[in-house]
C-alpha cells in the first residue's frame, strides 16, 4: 500500500526517492505520486485557478472550528472570493503565519488571489490576539512558533527544557502529543512562556479526562491519536482510520505509517530514501516494528482523540486517497479491493495531470 499526508493539516502523498528515482512501495495507505508533492496527499496542481490582486467587495466568510486549509479554501471558493481551493491550499502552506488564522466571521474580498487571502486571514487573526496552535504540529514546531510570535527564546527554550516537571506522570518526561492545539489567549508581553506551555499540557489533560480516556492509556491514545491526525485530510474519516489501525495491531499487522518514518529521522515532511524505510534502528519506523511508535509523532485535536478511543465498527484493513486535490479517502478490505483504490487513483492522476 501507499500513504500520504501533507502538513499539519494538509495531510497527503510520500514521496520516496530510490537512486534518484521516485517509486512506489509498501504501506498502509494508498497515495503515489509521479512528481513532486506535499507528504499528505494535497500537492500543488499542475494549473490551479487564482485571480489576481488584492479583491473588490467587500464580503463576511465563516471560518469553521477545526478548519485546515482546504476546507478555507473550499469555503472561499463558494464564495467567490478565491479561485479555487487549490490555489489557495498552495497559499496556505507557502505563508508561515497561516496556522494562526482563527475561526470566526472574516470580512474578506471577492476574487482575491489565494496569496492575497491567506495573510488577509493572518493578519485578521493578529489583530484579535492570541497564540493559535494548529492540529498536527510536533512539539519542536510549536516551541519555534512561539519563538517566531515574540515570546524571548531563552525562555522558550527554558520552558521545554524543563517541561517535564509540567507533565503528567503518565507522559513519561516527554511533551509529544501533550500540547494540545487550540486558540490559547496569551501575548508574549504578558504571559510568560512556561505558562503558555503549562496551559497547552492542562488543555490535553481537560480533554482527556472529559473523553473518559484512562491515565493508563494515554500514552498509547495520543500516540495512536497523532497517527490519525497526521494521515486524515478529512474529519469524517478519522473513526474509519482509527479502525485499520486498531484492527492491524490486533492481527499483529505493520501499521506501515510514513509520517511516523519522517518523525523518527527529524523531519515532518519530505522525501524518504529506500536506506531510511529498512532503517530498523528507527523505533518510528512502523514498516519495521510492529504496533504504535514509542510516543505520539504530533499534537493531536479532540477529533482524531476521539476517534482513537471510538473507532468506527467496519472490516476495513487499508486506505488510499483516490484525490490528491480533496483528499478524498476510501477504504478497502482485502488486498484486492484495496489494488482496485489505487488503480482509481493512477485514473485520476492521468485525467488530472499529475
């Protein structure tokens, strides 16, 4: 099988570099590529529409709760106020400020430029204040985010050093997956950045206990958690994913998870080298160990925690993205069904140009 996934959020398709030469191998889910992509499945498409300019009218937009960049983009493109969701996904990952944008009522411009919307976006979410934290980052991304929005690095730097002693005892010293991201009402010239930590680990901790989450099974939930939050563009497909997962550890099945590769050498996205998936010396590499990694590989939202304690009932053993541009994801039970997915994906890439 095949995986993607692009950024936090934008989850989708490995690349994986053999000798210089971009090929297909085993995995959990299905995505392939023929050309440079986001890890995760959106990649930039090939002519993706886009006006130019800073807009005309004036016009209100409702950004949901949880929203990532392609549901932006989605609801921007019905309301003509960019092009394509495409273009403004591509936007989206290219403007740093983007994980900041909130949710809410943003007075936009009819036919913007995707670039055009994202930092009117970002710069909406500046004024209204507060430090967003978005689903799917690591702990090294948001100890950097809060380093770029101003708080000092000495004690953001102290405040992750010594942020075991903010941690449960179940977390075992280690932050990954206890960050939780939300909208947290803090500024760098008056909250010092230990405290900004410690209210992301209570957060985690708030969620936890209201979703009936045992201590014992933290650990394991938020690891299996920011699996899923990784891998799942859409929300509705997070209890289906948590079921694969679930039902692969119980028939001693490798997960097979490439976000979980890239964790395990340093790095969120990019290319993976053939000498890095048979790395067995990475305990991330879930093409060779069996069951969750050591810890979570990201910061996971209440969905996809949710999801991870209440998997959907289903036979499902496999998934694969059949739209690179939507993310839309089927799943399948046998070998066979899941070679028929990715032969409906290689039909979309061809009529897609991909």
């Amino acid at each position: 099988m095949y995986y993607s996934r692009g950024q936090r959020g934008f989850r989708r398709p490995l690349i994986i570099a053999v000798v210089a030469v971009l090929v297909v191998v085993g995995g959990l889910g299905a995505w392939t590529v023929k050309n440079d992509g986001y890890l995760f499945g959106i990649r930039t498409p090939l002519a993706a529409a886009d006006y130019e300019g800073a807009g005309g009218e004036p016009i209100d937009v409702e950004i949901p709760e949880n929203a990532n960049g392609y549901t932006m983009g989605v609801e921007l493109e019905e309301k003509d106020v960019v092009a394509s969701a495409e273009a403004f996904v591509v936007a989206f990952n290219a403007n740093p400020d983007a994980g900041a944008i909130q949710p809410g009522t943003h007075e936009m411009k009819l036919q913007m430029s995707a670039a055009a919307a994202v930092e009117l976006l970002a710069a909406n979410a500046v004024q209204r204040g507060g430090f967003t934290v978005p689903e799917g980052l690591t702990a090294a991304q948001i100890q950097q985010r809060m380093i770029e929005q101003g708080w000092p690095k000495a004690d953001v730097d102290a405040a992750f050093k010594n942020i075991a002693q903010k941690l449960p005892p179940e977390a075992g010293g280690k932050p990954e997956g206890w960050l939780f991201p939300s909208t947290y009402e803090v500024k760098p010239d008056e909250t010092p950045a230990a405290d900004v930590v410690a209210q992301m680990i209570v957060q985690t901790v708030s969620v936890l206990d209201s979703l009936d989450v045992p201590s014992d099974q933290r650990e394991e939930i938020l690891a299996m958690a920011s699996l899923i939050e990784r891998e799942a563009k859409n929300p509705a497909d997070q209890p289906k994913m948590s079921r694969v997962i679930h039902s692969r550890i119980e028939q001693n099945w490798y997960l097979g998870i490439d976000a979980a590769i890239l964790y395990g050498v340093g790095r969120t996205s990019g290319a993976l080298y053939q000498s890095e998936l048979d790395d067995a010396s990475n305990p991330y590499n879930l093409r060779r160990h069996k069951g969750l990694p050591p810890t979570a590989i990201s910061n996971p939202g209440r969905s996809a925690i949710d999801a991870a304690m209440n998997p959907a009932d289903g036979p499902w053993m496999y998934w694969c993205a059949v739209n690179l541009e939507t993310g839309e994801t089927k799943f399948a039970t046998t070998e066979a069904e899941f070679n028929a997915l990715v032969a409906e994906l290689r039909a979309w890439e061809d009529a897609n140009g991909y």
